[in-house]
C-alpha cells in the first residue's frame, strides 16, 4: 500500500472513531469535506467486500480460451499423426506382399460392382 492511501485509510479510521473530525481531516488531506465523504463511503465499502465469504482452497485458473482451443488442436494434429504412421506402417508390410504377387504374375483382384437396371 503506498503512503498516500495508508494516510487516507488512517484518517478515516480516525474520524470514524471519533479522534478527528471529518472537516480537519478533509483539510490535512487537501479536499472538500464532500470529496472526504465519498472517499470514506468507498473505502467502507471496500472494506466490506474484502471482509465477505471466500471460497475455500486455492483460487481456480483462470480459463483461458485461446491456449484451451490450441491444446484441443494438438491433441487432434497428434492423433492424425498417429493414424498416419500406423497407415505407413500397413503400407510397409503390405508392400513385399504385393511385389510377390506381381512377381508371381497374379494381379490383385479388383472390387466391381456391376450396376443393376432398375
């Protein structure tokens, strides 16, 4: 907290206990009794939403959208990636399968459909 708060807080806490009054510590701070009383208004108010209900444990991550979506593409990008080396894969033990078919002079049997006339 830097000084000049710490002095406003202070000067607050004092007119609020009856040591000074709101007039002289307007006048120490250098501002209208008006500007004293709506600074003291916020800092009650400040006061009370610091002292509410907190929840327990430690405060959740904030979520972050954009690294969530990148994350989401790696994953997919690693899963691709995986389906590509396991289709190589098949490709390599496939292949000396293949040469010794065309090497035997079998060629391997095609799938046609012949269409029916409706």
């Amino acid at each position: 907290m830097n000084r000049k708060a710490r002095q406003r807080a202070e000067l607050i806490l004092k007119v609020r206990s009856g040591q000074l009054t709101a007039t002289a510590a307007a006048r120490t701070l250098g501002i209208s009794r008006q500007q004293y009383y709506q600074w003291e208004q916020r800092a009650l108010r400040a006061l009370l939403t610091a002292l509410e209900d907190q929840p327990r444990g430690r405060p959740k991550i904030p979520v972050d959208a954009h690294k969530q979506a990148l994350q989401q593409q790696i994953h997919q990008l690693q899963a691709q990636v995986q389906l590509y080396e396991q289709k190589e894969k098949l490709r390599r033990l496939l292949k000396p399968m293949e040469e010794s078919r065309s090497a035997r002079g079998s060629s391997p049997k095609k799938n046609t459909r012949r269409s029916t006339g409706s």
